[in-house]
C-alpha cells in the first residue's frame, strides 16, 4: 500500500533534521579538536641508557649509543631511575646533563631535587636514565617520520632499530 504524496510531504516538513544538525555540530567540534591537538600538543622524545654508574665525586655517568650522542647537549633535563635496595622498586630522580663525552659515549649527570635522600646511591647501585632530547608535536613527528625533514636525524620506530632508517 502506497503512502500519499500529501502525507509524505506533511512528514517532511514537520522533521526539523534537529538529531542531524546536532550530530554534524559534535562532528565538527572532535574534528576541530583533533587538529587543534595534532599541531600543538607536544611529544617528548627521549634516549634511554641502562649502564649507568656513581663517580665518587656524587655525579653519575651513562653511556650511550653513537646515535643517541648526536641528540644529547648540556642543559638537558633527564630522568634517573635507581633500584632501591634489594627490592624491585625504583626511584625516580630529576638531573641534568652537565658533561659530555664523545669519545667514550659518556654523559656526565648531576641531580638536581633537593629532597632526595643520598642513602639510596650508594657505590655500584644499578639504575637507568633518560634524556629528553626533544619535544615534537604529532604532526611533526609524522613529518620527521616519513623523511619529510631530511636533515633532522632519523627517529626509532621499534627498539631493535636503534635509530637506524626504516628502509
């Protein structure tokens, strides 16, 4: 049975499309969001180092990769992860990178947190540090990524990489 032409135009114009024009509105407003997020919130990139040691002069030193020494300057902020003890809990310690040495891939640290107690360093402890070596936005990482800066050096998709090109 067909509906009358009268009575599907009445349907018509009684919808106001309300559900619809909402929905494209919220639509908009994520996309917006989305753009807003991949050009201007920032990533950081750090390089990470498992060998590290306490100097007796209180400084820790790292080594790290050939690839990794080309990101890292004096100045930068690091992050010191020391094993606590026998336990399997770690403290985590802010420090700065104050020396570098190319030759022997060494970084030289200092803390840089007042509160921290100096019983948990002590001669030999095992720990980890990363390096914040840059602050990229989404956008550029894709960027980066894909080999549009050419002259920037390559970032590490996968830990096995370090660092090498994905090509």
């Amino acid at each position: 049975m067909s509906t009358q032409f009268s009575r599907s135009m009445r349907s018509l114009k009684s919808d106001h499309f309300r559900a619809s024009i909402i929905g494209m509105i919220l639509l908009i407003v994520i996309i917006m969001l989305l753009i807003i997020w991949f050009f201007g919130a920032k990533t950081t990139l750090y390089e990470h180092s498992a060998d590290v040691e306490l100097s007796p002069n209180g400084q820790f030193s790292a080594k790290f990769a050939d690839q990794a020494m080309e990101r890292i300057q004096s100045g930068q902020h690091a992050i010191l992860k020391v094993k606590s003890g026998g336990d399997s809990n770690s403290v985590s310690v802010p420090a700065i990178v104050i020396g570098i040495q190319p030759e022997s891939n060494q970084v030289v640290f200092v803390i840089v947190a007042d509160e921290v107690s100096m019983d948990i360093f002590q001669e030999g402890v095992k720990g980890e540090v990363e390096v914040e070596v840059e602050a990229l936005t989404p956008a550029e990482l894709v960027m980066q990524s894909s080999g549009a800066f050419s002259n920037q050096a390559d970032i590490p998709l996968s830990p096995q990489q370090s660092g090498r090109s994905n090509q």
